[in-house]
C-alpha cells in the first residue's frame, strides 16, 4: 500500500473484532511511531501496550470513573471561546454532519449518539489493545514536545491502516493519568497524552462502515504568492 492510500483509507473504527493483536505487529507499528520528527531529535515519548487482563481491568475501572466523576461534554473548543465565533461555527457544523450520520446507524439500536461515543471512548471501544503515549511530565506542557507526540501517534494510525488494523485515536482517558498509572504500574512522573485503540475491525457490525468526510481543501489553505489559475 502507497503512503497516499494509507492517509486516504485511514479511519477511526468503533467496531472492532475480539481477535488478538500479536505482539510482533505492535512492535512493527510502535516502531513506525518512534520514526516521527520530534524537538530536538529528543523522542519523548514513552509508549505503553495493554491488552488481555489489564485491558479490561483497565476498560472497567475507566467506564466506572466515567459513570461516577466525569461530567459529559461534547462541546468543542475552549471555555473562553465565543460560542457564535466564525471558527466555532464551520468546526460546529463540520462536527454536527459526523454526528447525525453516527445517530442514523444507531437509531435501530436504541442507543444515543452520547452514550455511544462517551462509553466508547472509555472503553477503547472494546478493542482488544490500547497503545497509551506517556511523556515525563516536564514535558507534558511544552507544544512542540505535545505535537511531537501527535506526530508519532499518526505514523503508529497509518502503520496499522497498511497492514489493516482498525484504530482510533482516543482523547478522553488522559484526565484519569493517575488513575491509569496505578493501575498499570506506571511511574508518578508520567503524563498520559493521547492513546490509540487497535484491533481488527469487525465488518459484521455496521459502524465498521461508516466513514467521515472531508470538507474541500479551499475551506483549509491560503495561497500566498502563488500564482493564479
């Protein structure tokens, strides 16, 4: 597979099958992760695999923290950001029209667009792996450490879309960092930044066909001295 068709077939998948990721293809996909450009060349990442055992321990201690302390929130951007801002309003649009396609495929299942995504998100969506990205918390503030980390989370995404895994990159479980440390042992000086569920996609289940779109490029770029036609 071309990089081209990997960053076009790339997809967040909330329908995964429960068989098992070996640990040689996650070596392959952590190994394309830590190619990614980082500051300085420092590579701060620290990733973690989990699956088996400590993955449903982990998916059960996560959803009864979401059930118990996290108050929901769908909302996009800051709390300082204006509501009625221009740019609140295309990313608002943008994020309705994913939202009422997901709501049409789980209508016949009774189940809402909320507690779909909330209870997914806290669960990796029952995927049978979580790879979880770590930094030293001296890093976790610095934005060019934080993009470094989204870099690398992005080759692991494309690395899996070749060799045909479903992920989907997980925001959400970082507020429970201590909590997900204890649990898996990890040292207090590590910050969770982002995560990834990874596992095959079940293609029985209809949210394994569901695919975002893409507004038109005219919508995202400037030309600058470029010339016109």
């Amino acid at each position: 597979m071309k990089l081209s068709e990997a960053i076009a077939e790339r997809n967040s998948c909330r329908a995964f099958s429960t068989c098992e990721v070996s640990r040689e293809d996650i070596t392959e996909l952590i190994e394309a992760g830590i190619r990614a450009p980082s500051k300085g060349n420092s590579q701060i990442w620290e990733f973690v695999a989990v699956m088996g055992e400590k993955k449903r321990a982990m998916d059960e201690m996560l959803f009864n923290l979401l059930k118990t302390d996290f108050i929901p929130s769908m909302t996009l951007g800051d709390a300082a950001t204006p509501a009625e801002s221009e740019a609140m309003r295309k990313a608002g649009a943008r994020s309705s029209r994913n939202r009422e396609e997901i709501v049409k495929i789980l209508a016949p299942y009774g189940q809402t667009f909320e507690a779909f995504m909330l209870e997914g998100t806290f669960t990796f969506f029952k995927a049978p792996v979580a790879i979880l990205v770590f930094v030293d918390e001296v890093f976790s503030k610095d934005l060019p450490h934080i993009l470094s980390v989204g870099a690398a989370v992005q080759n692991v995404l494309l690395a899996a879309t070749e060799k045909k895994f479903g992920t989907c990159w997980i925001g959400g479980v970082w507020r429970y960092t201590k909590e997900i440390r204890d649990l898996l042992g990890i040292p207090g000086n590590k910050k969770l930044l982002s995560s990834i569920a990874l596992g095959y996609v079940d293609p029985y289940n209809p949210m394994s066909r569901y695919k975002s779109s893409r507004d038109d490029i005219g919508e995202f770029v400037r030309w600058i001295g470029f010339d016109k036609g």
